[in-house]
C-alpha cells in the first residue's frame, strides 16, 4: 500500500500573523515558514504505518510557490520517499488543492490519503473532505486514534460530544487531530540522505485540474481588540468587580 | 431560488443550539429559511426545530444505523435537496465542518467557512490566521453559497415559531463503505460548553486530573460549564471534548473564567467573543492579562477554594 500525505507550507504557527497597514493582506516578509502542524502528525503516522509494515511508499506532496521544496525535504528527511511538488505561484484555495490531490490519487492508488484537518493559514478545515468527495471514498476527519485492519480502518475521531468511533474501507481519506501522535525529530544524518530522495516538480498548469478558486478576498482588517481592564489585589476584589458587572 | 436551506444538528434526539445560530445567520442573509432533520427518529427533533422563529418548514429525513451522523451518507442527499436552493448552510461545529465540505465539493462550489457576519448574500466576513485577521469574502452572484456559520458569533433565533413539517426522501444513496460504530461522551450534567452563558476553564497548572476538582466545584457553585486548555486536554487531566480554542471549541459565553492558562494565541481565538474574561494565574505577566477584563495574581490552589467558599 502506498500512503499519500499533504504538506502545506503556512506561517510558523509561533508567528503572530499581522495585517498589513493597507488591508491588502498579511505581512509574509521575512516571516519563518514551517510545514502545517496537522501535516507534520499526517507523516508522523504514515510512517508508523510503514514502519510497522503496512505500507511500503510515503509519498509527500505539497501544492504551492517553488519555495515548499524545503517543507518537502523537511517531510524526506522525516522519512517519506519521495515528494511531488505542484507549483502554483497563486493562492491555492481549498476546492483546487482538493481537485490536485484527487488527481495525484488516481494517479498513485493510494490506501489511504492523509491530510491534515486544517490549515491554520486559512484555517478553512475542508481539502480532506472535498478530496473524499470527489474520488467517492470514505472520510475519516479529526482522528485521534487510526487502526488499520486489512482492507479497513477503524478511526477515533474527536467531535464535540466526545470521541465518535467509525469504521471505513479502504482506500479512504484521513484528517489529523492534534492528539493522533507527536512527530518525530528530524535528524541531521537525515536531511543528507534526504537530499537524494526524488522530488519532482510540475506546474500546476500540467496536471490538468479546473481550478477551484471562486473566492475572492476584498478587505484583510485586524481583528476587534479587547482591552486590558482591571487587576484585583484577592479574591474579595474580584468578587466586588463581578457583582459590580452583574455577574453573580 | 432565493432561498436558505439549513441542515440541522442533533444529537439523535434533541436539537443543537447550533442551528437555531445558524438560523440567525440565515436570516441575515434575507431569504426564506427551510431546516433539514437526518435523522433516525426525526419527529421530536423536527417539532423543536419547527419552533424556531423564522422557519419557513422543516423536512424530515428517516436514516437507519445512525447514517445521520455520516458525512458520506448524507451528502448525496443534501446535494439533490440542494437544487432547490441558492444557500446551504450548516453550523461550524465538527459535524458540519465534517458534513459540509463533501457537499460543496459534489456541487462543484466553493465553501465559506466560519461565517461571522453577513455584509450581503454573497458577502461575508471570516477570520484566518487563528482569527488574527478578518476577511471579507465574497463568492460570483450566480454560484450556490455553501457556507458554515460560526456559531460563537451570532445569537440564537428566538422561539414562538410554527413552521410546517414535511417528510422527504431525498435521491442520494448513502455508500457502505462508512460505518457508524458508536460515541464515547463524557455525559456530563453540568452546562454545554458551547451554549452555557458562564465557563470556568482549567490549563496545565492542574497538574492533575485530581486537582482539576476545584474547576468542577467553583464551576458547579456558578452553575458554569468546563472547559480547559488543550495542555489540560493532552495532559490527559479532562477529556478532549472540554478543549477551547482555535482547534478546539470557540464559544461567546458572559463569564469566562481562565485559571492556570497562559492565554496562547490558539486558547484565546475561541474566547475572543467572551463577555467578561477573569483570569488567575500566577505570572503577572502571562498573555491571558493582556485581554483579561479582571485579573487577579496568585496561586490558585489558594485562590480557587477561596473563591468558590466564598460563593457558596
Ligand atoms: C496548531 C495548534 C493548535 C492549538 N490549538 C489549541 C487550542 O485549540 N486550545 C488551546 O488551549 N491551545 C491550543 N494550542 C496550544 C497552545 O499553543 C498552548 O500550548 C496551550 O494553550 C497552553 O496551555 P496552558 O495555558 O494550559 O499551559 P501553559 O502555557 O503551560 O500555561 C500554564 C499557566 O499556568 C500558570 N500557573 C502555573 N501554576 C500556577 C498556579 N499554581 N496558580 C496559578 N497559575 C499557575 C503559569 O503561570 C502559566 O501561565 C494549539 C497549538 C498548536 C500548535
Ligand atoms: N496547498 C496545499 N498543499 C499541500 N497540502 C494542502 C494544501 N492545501 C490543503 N492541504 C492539505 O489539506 C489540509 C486541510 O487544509 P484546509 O482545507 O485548507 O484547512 C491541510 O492540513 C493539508 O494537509
């Protein structure tokens, strides 16, 4: 079985993303770049899969600027075989990404497709689905926990009420929650062996996909601050202040 | 075609606060307003959705092996109701986060995720970036809008409404290659966390499962819902149902109380709505004083039975 993974290259999830004065975006200049959290648990897993000897190929693959090669060798130097990376030079939106990685399914057959469940530059939490759509596979978001059986996989996935369980055929497309593993480390021997893993580059254009961007942003604006109010010297000031607000 | 079409949320047999939020929402955009129940047993459900003000009618749909709770079961459904519409949306909770995208891609739309305010049927405001910016957005006036509205920012549509309810068998066969096998829930008989108007949140300084007792006393004493951090949730000191932020709940409740958590950006994207925010903690300088409307420093293992024997 081959795994098929995605890796997004967003802002370092430790930046503290700002607008830009004339609200025609977000300042990227000489912000640090990392591959996106839920990515990095979305290899994680496939090669746990593989090392435990249910897969035999990871292939990751990033849709985006020339740039995400080194999110792509970071994802080699984890472990992954090799790396496809479409290059778009504009924004990719979701229903494109979704049409790209339903496109390089067909073409790979993977078991499974694991994406992460959001973003967390737009933040809009929909490839995997749509990606399930398309190719008329099951859906496994949020996963927290993923066992595989032969030609299934029960999958925990964390939902408002708690963990729901389901069980899918496979091939299928997984998400990632937070809590379906730590990553690994990458290791300096790595990233040199990573440098002879293949990683193949295509335009966009190629591939051969309608695009899917029917968006369009207008306005970037900060969002409503909240201001700093009042510290309480104990808890005798503190209840005075919520009787105050009509709080208890 | 102008016209809205919900799909609800339940938990097999009441309905969510979601919808009656996204309801809000729906009415914003102007249109006549429908619902859609999935359901085992819909009727229940159907007749506290029927009460929503603004309802123009309710369709109840009868699924079997909890396929109500399936994406993939029904997304071909609400694909073919959808050709009566112009708007289908669904609230921005996990089971529409899950639900919607799989519809927008079978209709070949783009969607709108975390409606946070209408400026115009096709326009609307969402935040990215972990809510660090807002966007106006906006999808071709002649393309459906598939859109998930996030509750936290509207209030829920008041009741007093009759609308009619009519059964439906929508084309669309749900696949068998998805099945439901269960739901572990943590139960709980304290308030829903994402509707409760007071929250009291824990973080890592717990330090235990044990210590996060006096959350659950001084939340009881303010007849508060829990929530906590996503340390907590990791830690394994409550169960992962309870996490509030940018991965985990975003709620609006008057009170929120956050003690022992730094105030993360991820934490503080699902309170930003918050009415009055209080927070203990026991660094002066801690991030969660920079939006706190009251604060107060010091240990909590002090302060917190101190507080809630005071209360009580
Ligand atoms: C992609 C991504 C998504 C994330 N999503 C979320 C999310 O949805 N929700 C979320 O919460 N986090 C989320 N996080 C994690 C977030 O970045 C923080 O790591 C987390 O919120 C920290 O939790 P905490 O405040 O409980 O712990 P800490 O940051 O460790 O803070 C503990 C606080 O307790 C105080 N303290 C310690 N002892 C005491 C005492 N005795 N009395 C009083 N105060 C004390 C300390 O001063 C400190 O401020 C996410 C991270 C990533 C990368
Ligand atoms: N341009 C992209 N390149 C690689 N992976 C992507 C891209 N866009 C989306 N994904 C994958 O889809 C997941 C969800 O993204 P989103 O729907 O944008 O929140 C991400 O965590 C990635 O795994």
């Amino acid at each position: 079985m081959k795994i098929l993974v995605g890796l997004k290259r967003v802002i370092d999830y430790n930046v503290r993303v700002q607008v830009k004065p004339d609200g025609s975006g977000v300042v990227t200049d000489g912000v640090k770049m990392s591959i996106n959290p839920f990515d990095e648990i979305a290899l994680e897993e496939a090669l746990r899969i593989k090392e435990a000897g249910h897969a035999e190929e990871v292939i990751v693959a990033s849709i985006g600027p020339s740039a995400a090669q080194q999110q792509l060798r970071t994802g080699l130097a984890m472990g992954a075989d090799r790396a496809v990376l479409v290059v778009a030079d504009e924004e990719v939106q979701p229903l494109t990404a979704a049409r790209v990685f339903h496109k390089l399914a067909e073409k790979e057959g993977p078991g499974l497709v694991i994406l992460g469940k959001q973003a967390i530059d737009d933040d809009s939490s929909q490839t995997g689905q749509m990606v399930a759509a398309l190719w008329d596979r099951p859906q496994a978001t949020f996963a927290s926990k993923l066992e595989l059986n032969g030609q299934t996989a029960t999958v925990t996935r964390e939902v408002d009420a708690g963990l729901e369980t389901i069980e899918v055929d496979l091939p299928a497309v997984v998400t990632t929650d937070l809590r379906l593993n730590e990553p690994r480390f990458v290791k300096l021997p790595d990233i040199m062996k990573a440098k002879k893993k293949p990683l193949d580059e295509m335009p966009l254009a190629d591939l051969g996909v309608e695009s899917g961007n029917f968006i369009s942003t207008s306005a970037y604006a900060p969002p409503a601050q909240r201001q700093r109010g009042v510290m309480v010297e104990d808890v005798d000031g503190l209840l005075t202040a919520l009787k105050e607000k009509g709080l208890i | 075609m102008s016209k809205t079409l919900i799909i609800a949320e339940h938990n097999g047999s009441q309905l969510n606060a979601s919808t009656a939020k996204s309801m809000t929402c729906a009415a914003q955009i102007g249109h006549d307003v429908d619902l859609v129940v999935f359901a085992d047993q819909p009727d229940a459900i159907a007749a506290e959705a029927a009460g929503l003000a603004g309802v123009s009618r309710v369709f109840t749909v009868t699924t079997s092996d909890n396929q109500c709770f399936l994406a993939a079961a029904l997304a071909p459904m609400i694909v073919s109701l959808a050709a009566d519409y112009s708007h289908v949306l669904a609230p921005s909770t996990t089971f529409g986060k899950d639900l919607l995208p799989r519809v927008a891609a079978l209709l070949g739309v783009a969607q709108i995720s975390d409606i946070m305010a209408v400026k115009g049927p096709h326009e609307f405001e969402r935040p990215i970036y972990a809510g660090n910016a807002i966007v106006t957005v906006s999808v071709p006036a002649d393309s459906k809008v598939v859109g998930t509205v996030r509750t936290a920012s509207f209030a829920a549509a008041a009741g007093g409404g009759s609308a009619a309810v009519e059964a439906a068998s929508p084309a669309g066969e749900a696949p068998s290659h998805t099945r439901y096998v269960g739901l572990a829930g943590s139960a709980s008989e304290r308030p829903d966390l994402q509707s409760a108007p007071k929250v009291v949140s824990g973080g890592r300084a717990l330090a235990s499962e044990e210590n996060f007792e006096i959350i659950y006393k001084l939340a009881d004493t303010l007849g508060a819902g829990v929530g906590a951090s996503r340390a907590a949730v990791d830690a394994g000191y409550v169960p992962n149902d309870m996490q509030v932020g940018q991965t985990g709940k975003i709620i609006a409740p008057d009170l929120y109380v956050a003690i022992g958590i730094s105030g993360a950006i991820q934490h503080l994207t699902g309170i930003k709505d918050a009415g009055t925010i209080v927070a203990i903690n026991k660094d002066a300088e801690a991030p969660i004083f920079e939006v706190a409307d009251i604060g107060l420093v010091g240990d909590l293992f002090n302060i917190v039975p101190e507080l809630t024997e005071k209360l009580g």
